[in-house]
C-alpha cells in the first residue's frame, strides 16, 4: 500500500477498527451498499471488498490527495504482476467492487441518491487546536501539513457533541441516517477519551440501538495535540479519560495527561468499535429530515433513547408523525371545536376494531380533559341537584359543592336556580340508594374496579336512573386501556350488544400514557342525536376549540393500535335497542336550547365538501419556522426542568412592554389552554358575587352567548355609530348610572370584532369612569398586537394610571385577560392568560376550579418564544413584521371585494376581523337548495338570515348581525389561508351573482 505524508499513517487506531469490523459475521458485507468515511490511503475499503465480496464499496475521504493515492493503491491490488484483473468467485475485480470519492463525509451518497446498507467509519474526534486552520478551503494544492490534519482533528460542527470532540461523528451518524436504508448498520471507530457513556449517548440519544463490538487500548498519537481537550476541561465540569501508559487502569484527565505527555510519558486511551442500527428506522428518518430542514438548532435538544422499549413505541412514532405534520402543513388547518373528524374517526375505529362497537365519529364529543367534559355537561344540563362520585367531584366549582339547595318546596321546586353537587361514594349499592332517595337530576360516576369487570353494576345505574328520569354520566377512564389487548370491560361489553340509552353518555379521560405524564384529552360518547349536538356547541362555547397537539399525540396511539388490525374482520352482532316505557330523563331547559339555538357557532360540515370560515376566532396564516422549531423543540425534550417551563417572567415583561402595565407583589397569573376558559371563569365570579356583566355593542359574539349560557345578568352598553362603534365616556357613564355591582368587558387595544384601536388616552378615560362607579373590568387583549393601518396610534401606557386610579379606589381591580398569538404567533398551540390585581377577586376565581391547564410542553415552547421576542431575535420579528403585512393587504383586497359588491366596509385599524354592512342586499330574495333533497326555497334577505343564506348559496360562513350586535354589520376574519382567503373572495362575489 502507498502512502504519502498528507495521509493519516494506518497505525493501531485503524487497525483496531479493522478488528472490531472483523468481529461481525461473514455475512455483515456480502453482497450489500457500502460506505467507509475517512478512507485514507484506501485499504479498508479494500480489504473489505476483498474478504466479504459487497456489491459496491465507497470509499470516501475530504482529502483529494488522498482519493488519488487510494485508486492507486485499488488498481495495485485489482490486478497481478502481469497487469491483469485478479478475479474472485463471482467473477469480479476489485475495480467492479470499489470506488474512491472525494466527499464531505456522506456527501457523495446523499447527492447522488445511494442508499446504503453499511456505513463504516475511522474518522478525527479531536478539535483543531488551531480553529481558524480548519476554515481553509481544501485543495489538492493545499500544504501537507494541512490535509494531514484534516486526517487527525475536527472542526466545530455545530453539534452539542462539539464539546467532546464527537462533533464530526455526530454529522456523520445524522448523514448517515439519510441515507442507509431502514435495517442498515453503522459502524464507527470511537476513542474512549470522552468516556464510553459520553460515546454510547451520541449514538442513542439519535434513535440508535448499540452493540459495542471491540475495545482496546492504544497510544495516544505523539503528534496529536489534545491541548483542545485541555481547554474544553477547563471550561466545563466534564473530565476526559486517559491512561499512563498502555497498563495502567486508573483514568487521568486531559489536563494532567498533556501534562504527563510534555514530560516524556506516553499516554494511551480506550478505543471501541460500536455497532449501531436504528431501533425505529422510518420513523427516525422522518425526524432527521425535518431537523435537516432548517431546524438543525434544536437537534441538540433530540433524546430518542428509552430504557423502556414501550416508551420508545409511544413517544418516536409520535415525533414522526409531528414532524411530518409541521413539514407538510404550513398552517395547523381548522378543525371542528367538538374534536379533528380525524380524531373523533380513530376513536371510533378503536372501539370498532377492539370492543366491536359500531361507533361513528359523530357520536364522539372531545374536550381538553375529563374535569372540563363533566363540568361542561353539568353547565349544559343545569341541573338543580347532581349526584357525583367524590372522586370526580374535587374539581368542581367550590360553590355548586357547598349548596344547600337539595330540598324542593311544598310547590315542588327548588329554592334557587343553581347547581347542587352531592358527593358520593364510587360503590354502585350505595349510589344507588342515595339516588332512590335523593332522585337527582344527572349522576356523575365512575365504578370500582371490582364492578368493572362485568356489565351488571352498569345495567343497574341504566334502570334506576331510567326508572327516576335522570341522566347518567358514567366514566370509564380508569378502566379504558389503549393496549392491543384491552382488559375485560364491562360497560364496553354491554355497549357491543346493546345501544346506549338515550339518557347515558360515557366520558373517558385518556391520561394514562407512557411519554408525556401530564398531557391529557378527553371524549364523551352518546348515541343520542341531541346530546351530541349540544355537547359540540357546549365545547365551543365553554373552551372556544380543543388543542390540536393532544388530538396529535393520542391519535398516534389508536393508529399504531389499528394498523395492524384488519379493519371490519369481524362482522358486528345487531345490538338491542332501547328500552320504552320510562320516565322522560331531564332534558336541557328551554333557555339552553334558545341560546344554542341562537348562538353562531360551527357549521357541521362534510369532508366531502369543505366550508371556508371566516366566522372563527383562530387564526389560519402559515406557522412561522421559529414556531414550528420550538412546538418540535417542546416535545422532543425529556426530563424538562420546572424553571423551564415558568412562564411568568416573560408574560410579566411583555405586559409591561407592550401595555405599559406593571405587576404588583400581590398579582397572581392564571394560565389555562384558551382565553375563552378563562373568561368564562371570570363570568361564573361575576354570577358569584352577584355582579352584572355589561357587554358594549358591537362585542364578541361568542363571548356574549358564552354569558348567557351561564345564565349571567347582562346588561348593553351603548357604543357611539360615530366613533365606529367604540365605548365613549359619555355612554359608559350613562349605562353605569343604575347598575349595581357592574363588571365591564372591554375589548382592547384592538376591538373585537371591529378592528378599531382605543388610543391610551381613550382606554385610561374609560377605567376612570369604572372606578368611580366601582365596577370590575374585563380588559381582554387577546385580540390585539397586530396594528396595520393604524397611523398615528402609540400604543397603551396603563402603569401611572392604573396606579393613580387604584390609589384613588383601593377596590378597583382590573382582570387582564391576554393570548400570545399575535405577540409570539403561537400557531396551533392554545393559551391563555389571567392578570388579576385584587387577593379577593383571586380567592373567587380559584373557587371555581376546572381549568384546562396548558402542558409543559406548550410552556416551555411559550417560555422559548417570549424569551426570543425579549431578545428581538431576527427571524421571529421578522416573522411578526410579514404576518403583519398579509393581514394589511388582506383587509384592502376584502375591504375592495365586499365594497365593490355592494357592502359597506367600517375601516379597520388591526386585529384579524372586519364589519360590514350587506346594504344592497337587505330586503332582496335569493333562492337557496335544501339539504338532502333537489328542493329549493326563496329567502328574503335580513339581519336574522344573511349568514344562512351565504353558507347555503357559496359555501362561505360569516357571522351576522346577531352576532355583532351592531345592526346590520356582519363580521368576517382576515386570518386565513391563501386558498381559503381566495375562496373566501370568490363566494363573495357569487353571493352578488346569485342575489342579483
């Protein structure tokens, strides 16, 4: 073999590789795709080719000089004295075996498309104690003393691993990753100076499997400076390992052994081959590729390894299935607020598959978590007296469990109108006496483990509840198991024979997952038509939308679960119908249906034919790359620590920036996953202390309906026609004058839903005026944060006079309620915060327990954001700055449409939404299809009727005057994605064709 001075010397370092290589069976090569990084002068590559016959060796080196001297070295080999090929059994030379490339490590495969079936490597693992040497460009007319040390250090790769000196072989492992097909093999020689757990976690934090093959000890090379070590000690509390000597056992650190070296001893260091392969090959691939996509900053943060093989099954398909969806999707797209249909089908398709019952998707309500789902049912059906397990009941509102209104008058009702929650014990005997006894409206229960084994306790809740006329609320959440072979369970039984009753819905909470302890979701089933419409609006209206990422997560367990079923393998038995003859069981009062009724919210709609929807409070543009980063980030963290997640810190300093507000001692900040939990949180205290919720026209409509469906007093406040619809001091006043204990709800600084801005001075006006009459304000900001045509407007300065006004009124207290999206562009992931000045005000608000909590995951990925936008890191400013821009030239491409169709635009200043007024259509007909049939009907146009007629005629779904409260203005959002924003254009102007 040649070799010329600027090629690394084959020395014990590679022959113990050659070693380790040799420990595989015989078959580890034969007939496979093959790569050796750093190839040198070229002879393992060869000796490969030579002894195990692959279909093709690839020897790579960044050396030019090097792959020169190595086909040498191949053609000196391939042929005899004589120079004629040399052939092996299969007929073949060295030539057909082996070529020699010059590569940046995978290079060469990955822009040519190889895949590989084996990857070997004998590569630097020591920093270059001259950074700046290793920027050279590499030509073949580069000094010897450079490209030989291009053969013994690395530079910076921009790994964590950097700091060991792995750096390259960690680029090498996550290119190789790339390219090697899903069961190939890795192999890579690896110095013990790091420590072996150190080389073991480069390979297993990537997803690898590692086998260690060979290990030995051999002299540290005389001319390799591993001052670079020294300095890497010095700056941090790791200590490398190295031995005196080739005998000595005691490991010294890298200070002490250059120290020993500069003195005439030689050191020496373990050297191991290890054997790696990806546990889970598609899955880990698709990670790699969407961290090789931009995203390379977080893969220090990547942990794929699991002492737990189960944990492993969990949490890698998941990340997959996350990066393929932030890859592929620019926008988290809209999604029913009952639950994604995706979601909702899958658990269907589980109780199908698993307990052969024949669910849909529309008999599947989701919710944020088990404790929201009862609490909203209970809202829902308002029952005067609720029987509840004890063990369900500890979430509840304070005031529902301390209610003495359980005894109904001689005229046969109750005291008062509100929610008595009794407690009960789990064991079925027992409930069923207090229910013969109490005869309760809903019961609230879950069974005992004991029970659960068989349908008998269940049939026995059916029949008395039955027999009384009430509703039963059973949840099975401790004995539901995501598992390939499910338990026995006795409810799930019954349901495979039987329908389920009319008045009995099930409630699972699913929480019980290996990977993320804490994050939860929830679903109710009923089989009843009405129940589950209502649930669908009660979600809507109580939480605003579900969070997607938890419907992301545990839709990857039921599909894992349901791949490898045969779908429909099993016909499914005819269940028995519904008993007749019972009592009515309570039903929703006529006061729920009205709101429901009345309330605009989501359109059901068909996967067939998608709705475009500008009638959300969501927003739709693309999920900027540092979003996508730190929503990744977040998940594929482990063990993340409770500093990490402390939001507070941040939401305290934007505040303070962007409203100029500043936070006392005694504040407490509340998070939930949406604002809509949190205000309607602030509605039950209101309720509490007797207040009277005072919307001003032209509010969200969703909030208001959200109010009444709570059964809140609320008053309107006149807004001036003038001035756009906003709050002046004169109307806020007058209003005020006769109403007690009053609780204002301002919109600000951008106004919802009309994208007007209150000015500082404007907003401190009207506080001054709350205070003087003692009222409590809802400032909700969650709307604001994107000004676009907002000239001349400065922002909100709240601190002095805040500070002034609460030195003047000790009782005045502000909730400040805020979201993120426009101040960090959150994306899909929900969240909200409460400001709260007042120690009473947030003793109220704790009494009424039940929030959807945000995971840690969503807060850490929060912290991440705020702490950028802190710094004004570029690419997330720059991201706001271009959202900014499209909502600018979004509102003037609407405003142009709606006006040149003969609507009157009210000019917006920020925000995400706009009013317009349908003028040249009011008092018009236009004739719209039926559902279900070819039938037609003639409309004339209204306030009551503009948005019906608008779904039904394009497909389009705005919010109308009723929703507003501004008489004849209907409100559309901006938010959308292109093809839905250009849809949204085009229905508009087919509404004009169609009406004209």
């Amino acid at each position: 073999m040649m070799v010329i001075p600027s090629i690394f010397m084959p020395e014990d370092w590679s022959f113990t590789f050659y070693e380790g290589i040799n420990r595989h069976p015989d078959s580890i090569f034969k007939d496979r795709m093959v790569a050796e990084l750093g190839c040198g002068n070229g002879w393992i590559s060869i000796a490969i080719a030579e002894k195990w016959l692959p279909l093709k060796v690839y020897g790579l080196d960044i050396n030019p000089r090097a792959i020169k001297i190595s086909w040498i070295n191949l053609y000196m080999n391939a042929l005899d004295d004589n120079g004629q090929p040399i052939y092996d059994g299969e007929k073949k030379t060295l030539l057909d075996r082996v070529e020699f490339h010059e590569s940046d490590l995978l290079s060469y495969c990955r822009d040519n498309q190889i895949e590989l079936e084996r990857i070997v490597g004998c590569i630097p693992q020591i920093l270059n104690p001259n950074p700046d040497a290793m920027s050279k460009m590499i030509t073949e007319n580069a000094s010897e003393e450079f490209l030989h040390d291009l053969s013994n250090y690395c530079a910076l790769q921009g790994f964590v691993e950097d700091q060991f000196g792995l750096g390259l072989i960690a680029r090498a492992v996550e290119e190789g990753i790339s390219v090697i097909k899903p069961l190939g093999i890795m192999i890579f020689n690896m110095g013990g100076r790091p420590g072996q757990a150190v080389c073991r976690r480069l390979f297993e934090r990537r997803g690898l499997l590692v086998n260690k093959l060979w290990q030995t000890k051999v002299l540290q090379a005389a001319d390799t400076d591993i001052t670079a070590l020294v300095e890497i000690e010095k700056n941090s509390p790791h200590r490398f390992e190295f031995f005196m000597g080739l005998v000595g056992d005691q490991p010294i650190c890298a200070r002490t052994a250059w120290a020993y070296a500069k003195a005439g001893g030689r050191i020496s260091h373990a050297l191991s081959v290890y054997s790696c392969q990806l546990r889970q090959p598609n899955q880990v691939k698709v990670i790699f590729e969407f961290l090789r996509n931009g995203f390379q900053d977080i893969s220090s943060s990547l942990d794929l390894f699991f002492e737990d093989d189960t944990v492993a099954d969990e949490k890698i398909p998941f990340l997959a299935f996350l990066a393929n969806a932030l890859k592929e999707n620019s926008v988290f797209p809209y999604e029913p607020p009952a639950g994604s249909r995706r979601f909702r089908n899958l658990i269907a398709g589980f109780m199908r598959t698993y307990h052969h019952i024949p669910l849909t998707a529309d008999n599947v309500v989701v919710f944020p978590s088990r404790t929201v789902a009862i609490e909203s049912a209970l809202q829902l059906l308002s029952p005067h007296l609720a029987i509840v397990d004890e063990q369900l009941s500890r979430h509840l509102p304070r005031p529902w469990l301390t209610s003495l209104n359980v005894e109904k008058t001689e005229s046969g009702k109750y005291s008062e109108d509100a929610i008595a929650v009794i407690e009960a014990p789990r064991q079925s005997d027992l409930l069923v006496e207090l229910i013969r006894k109490l005869k309760p409206e809903v019961v609230v229960t879950g069974m005992a483990q004991f029970e659960s084994v068989t349908s008998s306790a269940f049939e026995h809740l059916i029949e008395i509840t039955r027999e009384i006329g009430c509703r039963l609320l059973l949840d099975i959440s401790d004995h539901f198991e995501l598992s390939s072979l499910p338990s026995s369970n006795g409810v799930l039984k019954y349901l495979a024979g039987n329908v389920l009753p009319s008045h009995v819905a099930i409630i699972c909470g699913l929480l019980k997952n290996q990977v993320y302890s804490d994050l939860e979701v929830a679903f109710v089933i009923s089989e009843e038509k009405a129940m589950f419409k209502a649930l669908c609006k009660t979600v809507e209206l109580m939480q605003g939308n579900n969070p997607i990422i938890s419907q992301y997560y545990y839709g990857c367990l039921f599909h894992e679960l349901l791949a490898f079923q045969i779908a429909d393998r099993h016909p499914l038995t005819q269940r028995i119908g519904e008993k007749t003859g019972a009592l009515k069981a309570n039903g929703f009062s006529s006061s729920t249906i009205s709101i429901l009724e009345h309330a605009e919210l989501a359109v059901n709609e068909s996967d067939e034919s998608p709705l475009v929807h500008m009638d959300v409070d969501q927003s739709f543009l693309p999920v900027t790359k540092p979003v996508k980063g730190e929503i990744f980030e977040s998940f594929a963290r482990q063990n993340i620590a409770e500093s990490e997640t402390d939001v507070t810190f941040g939401i305290r300093q934007m505040i303070s920036s962007s409203y100029g507000l500043q936070s006392a001692t005694n504040t407490e900040f509340i998070y939930a996953d949406s604002t809509v939990a949190l205000f309607n949180k602030l509605v039950l205290c209101c309720i509490h202390e007797g207040g009277t919720l005072c919307f001003p026209v032209g509010s969200n409509g969703n909030y208001v309906s959200a109010a009444k469906f709570l059964k809140a007093k609320i008053a309107s406040i006149p807004t001036d026609p003038q001035a756009g619809y906003k709050l002046t001091e004169k109307t806020l006043k007058g209003a005020l004058a006769n109403i007690k204990k009053p609780w204002v709800y301002i919109s600000g600084p951008t106004i919802n839903p009309t994208g007007l801005l209150y000015s500082n001075e404007e907003i401190n006006k009207l506080l001054q005026i709350c205070a003087k009459v003692g009222a409590t304000v809802i400032l909700d900001t969650s709307f604001s944060g994107v000004e676009f045509n907002s000239k001349g407007f400065k922002g909100w300065k709240l601190g002095d006079a805040v500070e002034k006004i609460s030195s003047a009124h000790p009782a005045f207290c502000i909730a400040f309620l805020g979201g993120l999206f426009s101040t960090v562009l959150t994306g899909g992931i929900k969240f909200g915060y409460l400001h709260i000045n007042q120690p009473c005000m947030v003793e109220t608000f704790h009494s009424f327990a039940g929030l959807s909590k945000p995971h840690r995951t969503a807060k850490y990925m929060i912290k991440k954001l705020l702490d950028l936008r802190e710094q004004k890191k570029g690419d997330l400013l720059n991201a706001i700055s271009e959202q900014t821009n499209i909502l600018a030239s979004r509102y003037k491409q609407l405003k142009q449409t709606l006006e040149s169709c003969g609507w009157e635009v009210l000019d917006a200043q920020a925000g995400v939404s706009i009013v317009a007024k349908p003028s040249s259509y009011l008092g018009k007909t236009i004739k719209i299809n039926e559902e279900g049939d070819n039938s037609s009907r003639s409309l004339k146009l209204d306030d009551s009727n503009i948005r019906e007629a608008m779904l039904k005629g394009t497909g389009l779904c705005i919010n109308s005057a009723s929703w507003t409260g501004i008489p004849g203005y209907c409100r559309l959002t901006i938010a959308l994605e292109d093809a839905d924003f250009n849809r949204a254009l085009q229905c508009i102007s087919k509404f004009k064709s169609l009406v004209g």
